[in-house]
C-alpha cells in the first residue's frame, strides 16, 4: 500500500494535457470543412435542377 510520501511524476499528467487540447482543435477544423462542402454541394445541386428546369421541354 502507499504511504501517501511518494513522489508522483507531474510531467506525464502535464503532456496529457496538452494533447487533450490539441485534439479538439482539429474536430472544429474538420466540422468547418465539412459544413463548407455541404453548403458547396448544395449550392452545385441548386444550380444542376434549374439547369434541368430550364432545358425541359414545357410544351409536350
């Protein structure tokens, strides 16, 4: 059992740390990204259906 005197190492506590925040900067990057993509292909879905509506043949 421990006498509750030993010397704990802080120096992997502290480099955990770091990586805990490191990590969810990159899920922000890469939500952006993807909303970016989802408005693009939105906007190239948009412009393919009115190039449709606008070639289709109203007189049939």
């Amino acid at each position: 059992m421990s006498t509750g005197k030993e010397q704990l190492e802080v120096d992997d506590l502290v480099e955990s740390d770091e990586d805990d925040v490191a990590e969810p900067v990159v899920v922000e990057v890469a939500k952006t990204n993807l909303s970016k993509r989802r408005t693009i292909d939105n906007l190239l879905e948009e412009r393919r259906l009115q190039k449709q509506l606008a070639d289709y043949d109203f007189d049939l």
